[in-house]
C-alpha cells in the first residue's frame, strides 16, 4: 500500500488550517506554505469540503476552515476519503466480491493481520496528535 500525493497533501492541508485554527485561510496562502500547487489543492480541497471536514467562506476575505476541531479527525477518516480502500488485497476491501479462495488461503490471515495494524494506527492518530508532533519536532525541545 502506497498512500498517494493526494492523501498525503489532504493531510498537510487539514494540518495546516488546524495550526491557524478560528482563522479563515485562502488557498494561496496554504499552497505557499505547504509547497503544493494551488490547483491541485482545489481538487483536494473540494473534497474535503463536500465531506464537511472544512467549511469554506465565499468573498474578499473568504477562504477555509476546519468545521469541527483537530481533535476530531482521525488519519484514516483522511486518508479513506481521499485514497478510498486501504486494503493491502482486493479481496479485503469494503465492497469487494467474495473469493472463492479466501477459505483455503494462507496469506490472507498475513494480509488481514497488516490491515488490521494499518487501520489500529491511522484511526488512532488524529490531526491533533500530528500538530502536536509537528510543534515538539520544531521546537527546541531537548532530553538530556
């Protein structure tokens, strides 16, 4: 499983408006910020809107938002809208057709069992988590 650029900039996206948090930002202002083309953050964004994770503001002074907290969204609910089944097989995806296989087959217990460590990780990660990760790996924060 590879995550593709898309999800991975929905990510850098909802992080982003999560670090300005009450604030309404334009895309330009992200697509800077992030290194991401502007027009290719218009389709990402869209549909992030469409799901009602971020709220949009039309106008002079519009731009966008997150429509709840950062705590509120968790990696996977990101990463399944924008990348869809995070399946490592066909046959463990949501809508897959049954396999006539499945009840003789080894390698899908391997399979399920990376699915289910996939799944237990993003859906325990929120966007909170990864700003807070975010502001300790850009402080001066030091163990001794």
């Amino acid at each position: 499983m590879t995550i593709s650029t898309k999800g991975r900039y929905a990510l850098r996206i909802m992080m982003d408006l999560a670090n300005h948090k009450g604030e309404t930002i334009k895309l330009k202002d992200i697509a800077a910020r992030q290194d991401i083309s502007e027009k290719y953050m218009e389709q990402i964004i869209a549909v992030l809107n469409k799901a009602g994770y971020v709220r949009s503001t039309r106008g002079a002074q519009g731009g966008y938002q997150l429509a709840r907290e950062p705590k509120e969204y968790t990696v996977g609910m990101i990463l399944r809208l924008t990348e869809g089944s995070l399946a490592p097989v066909e046959c463990l995806a949501e809508n897959a057709l049954p396999c006539e296989r499945e009840p003789k087959c080894a390698t899908v217990e391997v399979y399920k069992k990376i699915y289910e460590a996939v799944n237990n990780v993003i859906d325990n990660f929120t966007i909170q988590n990864l700003l807070d990760i975010e502001h300790e790996k850009g402080s001066d924060f030091y163990v001794i």
